[in-house]
C-alpha cells in the first residue's frame, strides 16, 4: 500500500469513525456500535455500500428504520418502554467534557471494521482500497447482534447482502 492509499484510508477511518460516534448519539446509545457503523458508511462519499443495499431496494432510511424498531423491540423485550421520550437535559448541567484519548466503541463495531480492513487486503477491490461496501460486507456476516436482527427485519439475507456487497466492490474496480 502507497502513502497516499494510506492517507486516503485514515481520512476514510476518521470521517467514518465520527459519523458513526453522530449517528450513536443520535439513536441514543453512548458508544457507536456496527448498527452505527452501517449507517456511517451509508453516508460516505463511497457509494458502494448503497449499492449492494440498492439490490434489495433498501435504502439508507430503511436501515436507520429497521435499527431503531431493532432497539425498541429489544428494550420491549425486558419492560422498556421504547416509545418513552428520554429525559430532557438539565439546563444547568455541566458541558460534556471534550473527548480525550483513545476512541471508544462496541466491541461490535471494532470487530466489523477489522473485518472491512481484512477483506481490502484480502484484494477485493481496487489495490486493497478500503471501500464502504466491505464494511457492509463485514456486517452482513455478523449472525448474532442489532445488526442480525435489523437485516431479518428488512427481510434482507445475510449470504445475499454479502455477495452484493462483494460485487459492488470488484464491480467498482473497473
């Protein structure tokens, strides 16, 4: 890998990374998890992840949908009430703290983009690039977990996501 593919990835890692820690903290969760990792390479410039979705005609909005009815039906599960607004923010409370040291997540998350990182170098796709597709390609072999669940829930297969998500990353290399 050259230093401009290196450079090109840790933007990549830095904008997806910060999208996922927005689109958490939108939902409501403290740390970003795959769910919010998906839905960050959704929003990337690369749009080869909304590719292999467009196969099933789902879009972006469809999987924050199927996320967050994926949450509530979890929380109904143990006596939630998921449709309860959370509490506004005391007007006296103190800013959040600016974020310091190393970035936090679910282990979900961190296993889903190890993964991504090791299809690109397994060469699928152009020159080991990191493309949002492997990310999609990651998540969808995860069997267990929101992520699981979420594609069930859009009546997306796992097997199916995978082979779309592989063909819009060596259909991209062309």
């Amino acid at each position: 890998m050259g230093i401009r593919q290196a450079i090109a990835d840790i933007r990549m890692m830095n904008e997806l990374f910060t999208t996922a820690e927005q689109e958490a903290a939108a939902l409501g969760d403290q740390v970003p998890g795959a769910e919010h990792l998906l839905l960050a390479v959704l929003a990337l410039p690369d749009d080869s992840a909304r590719r292999a979705f467009a196969t099933f005609d789902v879009t972006t909005a469809d999987v924050r949908t199927a996320i967050v009815q994926t949450h509530a039906l979890a929380l109904q599960s143990v006596g939630v009430d998921a449709e309860a607004e959370p509490p506004e923010p005391s007007q006296h409370a103190a800013p959040s703290p600016a974020r310091t040291g190393p970035y936090r997540s679910a282990g979900s998350l961190q296993d889903v983009f190890q993964r991504a990182v090791a299809l690109s170098k397994e060469g699928a796709g152009r020159g080991h690039e990191l493309r949002s597709a492997h990310v999609v390609w990651a998540a969808a072999e995860v069997e267990h977990g929101t992520m699981s669940r979420a594609l069930r829930q859009l009546g997306v297969d796992r097997t199916e996501l995978q082979q779309a998500a592989r063909q819009a990353v060596t259909g991209a290399a062309g």
